[in-house]
C-alpha cells in the first residue's frame, strides 16, 4: 500500500487530544443486565483497559488479549481473525454478567475472586505472521 508504512500495523492513536481521564478499567456497560446482543461488546460484558496504565490502577489480575490472526489466502467474511470479535460478542450467554457465572465443581465466582478485564486485541500484521507473533 502505497504511502503507508511498513510497520503501520503497530503504531499507537495518538491520544494526546483526548479528554483527560483517571486511568483505571472502564466500564462500558450502561444497565446491570445486558444480553450479549447489545451494548458495546467486551468479553463477558467486562471492563476494558487501554493501556499498562489502566491495568496498574485497577488492580487488574487477568487481562483477556485477543489475538486477531488469519494467515489464510484472500479476505474471508468469516475468518480466524474475526474470533476475538465473535467471542466477545457471543449470544449465547444472556445476561452476561461475570458475576453470574459460577464453577460447577468447586462454587467459585471466579469475577468475584479475580480482577479481570477486557484489553482488547494485540497489534497484528495483516502481511506477517512473525511480525504479528
């Protein structure tokens, strides 16, 4: 691609006009019960973390990266790279909520016991597969 460069697939927005805000984990949900269908999708409805910063002031110990990857030939609809987005927007859990879910074998609330959030997905290089790893 023309006037682009090559490792454009890893550079940051540039955030510097952004409002400021406190760092720390968002939460992008609006009502306390959402089906996976609406909203703003992240895994299991979770926070997001932008950035190393959020991650610090949260507290956060599991942050969920996605991995969008398709080294397949041409452009698919429906490819690998497209999994992260289909997870975290999965209908089948309704409502979502983190706090529902519950191990069956040993009761644990795992959301109740762990900070976990959303981080997004990883740079990835649509041209390379060992630039993207």
């Amino acid at each position: 691609m023309e006037g682009v460069p090559p490792d454009a697939w890893k550079g940051e927005v540039d955030r510097t006009s952004d409002p400021r805000r406190e760092p720390g984990p968002i939460n992008l949900q609006r009502y306390a019960f959402v089906p996976a269908y609406a909203g703003i999708a992240t895994l299991f409805g979770l926070p997001l973390c932008l950035n190393p910063d959020d991650l610090r002031a949260g507290h956060v110990d599991v942050a969920v990266v996605g991995a969008p990857v398709d080294m397949s030939t041409g452009h698919r609809g429906a490819g690998a790279a497209y999994g992260p987005r289909a997870i975290r927007a999965d209908e089948r859990i309704l409502p979502h909520t983190p706090q529902m879910l519950v191990n069956p074998s040993t009761r644990i609330k795992p959301f109740e016991e762990l900070t976990v959030v959303d981080y997004g997905d990883a740079a990835v290089d649509p041209f390379s597969i060992d630039n993207s790893i």
